[in-house]
C-alpha cells in the first residue's frame, strides 16, 4: 500500500466526553475566580475532592484553552502574534479625570448549558462604566471590533484603550480599526495582572455575583442575564470608589458640567 494515499482521521470525541470536558472547564473557571494564585497542580486537587479524576496534564491544558494562568486573574485567551505587533503599556502611573480618557477591553470565558461562549466587554476607567460588550461563541477579533465600534458609537471616543497582548488585540484588523477612531492603543506588560484589573475585577463580580448563581439553557437567556446585569451596574448599584454613585450617573455628570 502506498504510504501517501494513507491520512490519518482524528478521532471524533462523543457527546459524553464533550460534556465532562465542559463541566470540568466549568469547575476550572470557577476556582481560578475564586483564588486566581491557584495553578494545575491545586485546582487538579480540588477537581478531584469533586469526583473528576483528572490529570494535572489535562487540567493544564484546558486551562491553557480558557486563557487561565495562574498568579493573576487571567492570561491572554489567545496566543499572541509576533513582537513588533505589541504596543507599550501607556497608563502607568494614570489617574483618569474625566471619562473617555481610557477605556479597558478584555475576554473572558463563559459557561453555557452543555458549551462556553466568550465574552468581551470594554469599562471607562474614570467612571467605571460598562460602555461596550459583546457575546459570542469563538474567539474571532470580530467580536472584539464590533463592541468597539458599538461603544464608541454609543458613548464617543477614547482616547487611549488598553488590553492584553492577545491575538485578537495584536491583529491587524484590531490596529487598523482604532487608528480609523484615532485611538491610541495600549498593552499591558507581558505577566502584569494589575495593568488591566479595573476590568477584570468587574469579570470576577459579573461570575460570582450572576452567572455562577444561575443556570442557562440558551444564548438567549445567556444575553438577557449579562444585559440585565450591566443595566444594574450602571445604573442602580453604588460604587464604593464613586462616592456610592453609579457609574452611569458619574459619567453623564462630567459631560453635563463641561456643556
């Protein structure tokens, strides 16, 4: 037989298997919120107290398909690109005046019934508004650009915007599109947590405060859940770091007193 008519054909994983890949993501992603210094080797303990009889290897692995990095809350969800695509860290030291100054853009992994879906959402530092977010179900930029253009559309334009060095953040399409809103675009530092933590500890609230509480059949219902939550965030629930007002209301205010 000749060798090369020969291919080899991966084999399909059945239904049962994605299902307890999905749970055990499920269970991966709630620890690391929980404590994001837990790396493999502990969450694989953890799993075990639970009844999953996983490998540190495996627990790796799917924790390296989330993005989730152990010693801070997340790592990039994709790999990065080459390193002329990674742009300097522009906010260190920055304290926000007025809103618009700079926005946060991040990704984070989302449990749905039997799958996971992504979700991107972009917060203003100054006001700690929710201006922009986006479901979707891959990791594609074209989720990231669409929340972009929506809240730009929606709430004006920023003038810098900072994210992770994920690929999706160091794409082309992403560059081009901010430098159409003539954006300037910052990065945090390769294995610095705390350079995107405004919204990361947002994803941490939404997780435990929502999504961890309820289960969800749908996309739909996924979508209701988080809109409900972000018009609560903005809207009704104090901010401690606001004065207890809401972030919607801080930033409407700085554009009402500048008119």
């Amino acid at each position: 037989m000749n060798r090369s008519s020969v291919y080899y054909r991966p084999k399909t994983p059945d239904e049962e298997a994605k299902e307890r890949k999905e749970k055990i993501m499920a269970r991966i992603d709630w620890w690391s919120t929980q404590n994001p210094t837990w790396g493999a080797r502990k969450i694989r303990q953890l799993l075990r107290t639970e009844g999953y009889l996983v490998s540190r290897k495996t627990v790796s692995k799917y924790m390296g398909e989330m993005g989730i990095c152990p010693i801070y809350p997340k790592a990039n969800l994709s790999k990065r690109n080459f390193k002329e695509a990674i742009v300097p860290y522009l906010l260190r030291n920055f304290e926000a005046q007025l809103p618009n100054q700079a926005w946060s853009i991040d990704i984070t992994y989302v449990k749905l019934n039997h799958r996971h879906m992504y979700l991107t959402a972009i917060i203003d530092w100054y006001s700690r508004k929710i201006v922009g977010w986006k479901l979707s179900d891959t990791l594609s930029t074209k989720a990231v650009l669409d929340a972009v253009r929506e809240a730009v559309e929606t709430h004006g334009t920023p003038a810098i915007i900072n994210s992770d060095q994920g690929s999706q953040f160091t794409s082309d399409e992403y560059k081009a599109l901010l430098k159409e809103l003539h954006i300037r675009q910052s990065m945090d530092g390769r294995r610095r947590w705390a350079d995107n933590i405004m919204i990361e500890r947002w994803f941490r609230s939404l997780k435990t405060e929502k999504l961890y509480v309820e289960e969800f059949e749908t996309e739909r219902e996924l979508k209701a859940c988080i809109e409900d939550y972000i018009i609560q965030y903005n809207t009704v629930r104090p901010h401690m770091a606001l004065g207890y007002e809401t972030p919607a209301a801080v930033f409407a205010a700085s554009f009402s007193a500048s008119a």
